[in-house]
C-alpha cells in the first residue's frame, strides 16, 4: 500500500495531464501517472484521432514516455477520468501494465477521491496469460505477433 501522501502526488499529477486530453470523437478525457521504482513520474493524456485505431489511451502514453525513458520497474499508476465516479481501466490497459508488472492502481475521480487497488485484482490472470502467451512463441519459435 502506499502513503497518502504519494497517492495525493499521483491524482493530482493525472488531473493537471487531463488539462492536455485530445478527445474532439468520444470527449473522454483521461489523466494517467505512473511512477518508476526510482520516484520518477510520468504522465500522460488521452490523445485521441478520427481513425480509432490511431487513438490513445492516457496510461499507454504515460507508460511509453517511461519505457521509452528506459525505465522497467514500476511501483504504481493513477488514472482519472473527467467524470463524478472513479476511472477503472480497460482490460487492454491492465494487460499493459501487467506487461510491466505495475502492482498497484489508483483510480480517482475529478474530486480527488481515489480507490488504491491491485492490479491481481482488476486483471486476475494477466501474468499468467503474459507467461501462457511468451511460452507459446517459444515453443513455436514464432514471434510474429511482435510489433518492431
């Protein structure tokens, strides 16, 4: 569990990224943080495009500004939404993190109300089925389903 300190630092961190959303087809402007095992944080927006596929999601911007930082441990996220309850990420965002391994989610609405979660508990399988997944490419020897 983290201090509420760090979870204020974090919502907060994810409202002020929401100021930037892009979001002129769905209007669902998101914010995301995410924090590094080193204390560093990043932060990212919803961006989204008229050709759905193109779009966004804020945690996938805010977890590629970190990976692309070089950073590979990560100790927690924080997603809001521009709505009255808290944010719950999709499935695609918590195979995402689970890639990565991020154990906990904040999700917070635009009052500052925040639900600290684990992730084994929005995606209970999600490291299995990342394990199911390499372990097959191996077998087959194929990693044709990897972006490059």
């Amino acid at each position: 569990m983290l201090n509420e300190e760090v979870i204020d630092t974090l919502v907060r961190s994810a409202m002020d990224a929401i100021k930037n959303a892009y979001a002129p087809y769905g209007g669902a402007k998101i914010g995301a943080c995410v924090m590094a095992a080193d204390g560093t944080i990043y932060t990212g927006c919803t961006i989204e495009n008229s050709i759905r596929n193109l779009s966004v999601c804020a945690a996938e911007v805010a977890m590629y500004k970190a990976v692309s930082d070089g950073k590979r441990e990560f100790d927690a996220v924080a997603v809001i939404g521009n709505s009255e309850r808290p944010f719950v990420p999709n499935g695609a965002i918590c195979q995402l993190l689970a890639e990565f391994n991020v154990p906990i989610v904040i999700m917070a609405d635009m009052h500052g109300n925040a639900q600290e979660i684990n992730l084994s508990d929005l995606l209970p399988y999600g490291q299995e089925m990342l394990t199911n997944h390499m372990e097959h490419n191996e077998d087959e020897g194929n990693n044709s389903d990897i972006m490059i």
